[in-house]
C-alpha cells in the first residue's frame, strides 16, 4: 500500500473530467484500512471513498485524500431455495450481476449493467427497471474509520430509501463498505412491469423469459437509452426522479395529462426527471462543452473538454427551468465535489 500525492483523477471519474487529488491510495483488504487509518494525519484529513467512480462530479481539485477501494473476490452459499452470494468492495458491479446470471442466482437480473463497484451500491440504494438493491440486500461488512473496527451491517440498519442509505446521511464518511453479501434465489421469479421490458421482450418473440432473457433484454434497453461512459464521458442519471404529493400530482396531470409518472408510497407519486427536462426543451441540447444525451434528457455528457464546473451550471440551468415550468425542483443523484 502506497499513499501517492498529486494523483491525477481524469480516468477514475466516467464524466472524464480533468482534477487532480493532493493524496491516493488504492486499498486490496481490511488490513490496508487498518494500516492506512492508524496514522492519524489520515484519520483526520478530509477524504473521499472511489469505488467505479460513475456517480460523481468533480468541479475541482480534491484537497484530500482519495481511498480507491479494490478489494475483489465473489464467493456463495446456497441454502435451500435462497443463495447468500457475498462479493468485495471492489468488484465491478456489472461482474457480479452476469456471475448470479450465469449461475441462475435470481434477483439481480434487472440491475444489469448498472456502472460502479459493489462497495458503492448500498450508499446509493441503486435501482432501475422495478428493483432496488435494498430488494436483494443482505448485509454489509464496513471499516468503522474512528475506531479501525469492522462492523457488519444488517438490512434494517441502513435505511435505506429512494436513492439514499444511512451511508449517505448519519453515517456518512465514518465507514468505508469491504464486502456486501446479497440474498438471491433459486427461484426465478421476474419483474416485468417497469419500463419497455415487456416490449422488448414481445420483440424478441419470448413469452417465458428465464434470468438470462431478462438481463440481456435489460441490457439493451439500458445500452439503446444510455451512452457508453468509454465513449462519451458521463454518469448516468445526473438526477433524481421526483416524489411529490398525490395533490400535487393531480394538478400537474390536468395541465400535463401526458406527464410519466409511477406510483411511490403513503399518498405520493414519482415522476419521471427525464420527461420534465425533455419537455423543458433540453433533451440533445449542446451548450459549450456539455450537454443531455440525445436519447435520454437525465443523462448529463462531457462532449470531450468540458470541466466540472461547467457541467455543473449547466445542471443548474436545468433545475431552474423545471422548476419554472412545472413547481418541481429536481435534485442530483450525483454526488459533487
């Protein structure tokens, strides 16, 4: 284990903006952590945990240091019906779904292709197409940076919610993710209702999909929508579907009776983020540098040279003119630094 200064960040970032962090350290097991915060000028300066590096913005240089979490390793237990399948910190998220695919462990399909590592999965509750990652979640070993101790999270002591965790919110900074174990199934059940699945699917001429159909047709859909972060830098969704009062729905839908929109809970309604920004006109917009995605209005892209910052006002200029035309302020799924 190294701690390098001066570390340039433009490829650790799928936006591919220019920054640099004051220190790196890449981490391969707990005992890197337990070495690394035993000395208390890194216990106490500011830090940043990377895993995929697809959920950020950097708008400028990192003044502290960067721990790159690379602690790899998949690993199962079957019992019964149900398959404990436990993978390190470090593990490219989309390794992990085709590993449960190809072994017919169900539950994952629908995350396919999702970009990040594993450690990075909990703090932000991923999800697409009907299923969240706290659906599969089963526990999580964490390094308590404080104390050098390992704690293992249950389910319930994440709170998790749309888009968010405790890792996000109380606990956050104080704990860094090492392995994650999901409980999946040997028993397929599939989640067909959300998004243009069944559509691919009656495409494809499949009536009874099996886990594999599901992750492909899954795939496709996310590839025909999003563009390849090794071809033009970006992070995905840049922002939050917004969850709104039911009342305020209902008027909303007699000005727009267009307007997408799913069920939430408890008296709410989710509204698609990528509908409100394409009927504010931004959907393929190109401004300097930057610009949405021609397929898809939620995805922000660096068409080659744009900074951070920049990146950054425009998505400022997108949420002031939802919020303009239809008394929604979007918030960012990305995080900022």
């Amino acid at each position: 284990m190294q701690v390098i200064e001066n570390f340039p960040l433009k490829n650790l970032n799928t936006f591919g903006v220019a920054a640099n962090a004051a220190w790196y350290v890449d981490i391969r097991d707990e005992e890197d952590l337990g070495a690394l915060f035993s000395q208390d000028r890194w216990k106490n300066c500011p830090r940043l945990v990377l895993g995929g590096g697809s959920n950020m913005l950097f708008t400028s240089d990192f003044s502290g240091l960067i721990v790159h979490v690379k602690i790899q390793g998949i690993r199962y237990e079957v019992k019964g019906d149900d398959v404990f399948v436990t993978a390190g910190g470090g593990v490219v998220w989309n390794d992990l779904v085709n590993f449960c695919v190809e072994n017919s462990f169900a539950g994952i399909e629908n995350l396919s292709l999702i970009p990040g590592s594993v450690g990075a999965a909990p703090v932000q509750n991923i999800g697409a197409y009907g299923v969240e990652l706290q659906d599969i979640f089963h526990s999580c070993r964490a390094f308590e940076i404080a104390s050098g101790r390992i704690r293992v999270f249950e389910k319930e002591d994440c709170g998790f919610s749309y888009r968010d965790s405790v890792f996000k919110s109380a606990l956050k900074g104080l704990y860094i993710i090492t392995e994650v174990s999901f409980k999946l199934s040997k028993i397929f059940k599939p989640e067909l209702t959300y998004g243009a699945i069944g559509d691919e699917l009656q495409k494809r001429g499949i009536t009874k999909p099996n886990i594999k159909d599901l992750s492909t047709v899954v795939s496709h859909i996310r590839v025909s929508k999003l563009p390849d972060p090794a071809t033009i830098g970006n992070a995905g969704s840049f922002f939050k579907n917004p969850v709104i009062p039911e009342t305020q729905f209902l008027k909303l839908k007699s000005d727009f009776p267009e307007i997408v929109h799913f069920p939430a809970t408890n008296g709410y309604i989710k509204i698609s983020a990528g509908w409100l920004i394409e009927h504010c006109g931004w959907k393929g917009k190109v401004v300097g540098n930057t610009g949405t995605w021609k397929n898809q209005a939620l995805v922000l892209v660096n068409h080659g040279n744009a900074t951070g910052d920049e990146i950054f006002k425009f998505s400022e200029s997108i949420i002031e003119s939802v919020n303009a035309k239809f008394g929604i302020l979007l918030e960012r799924e990305v995080n900022i630094f």
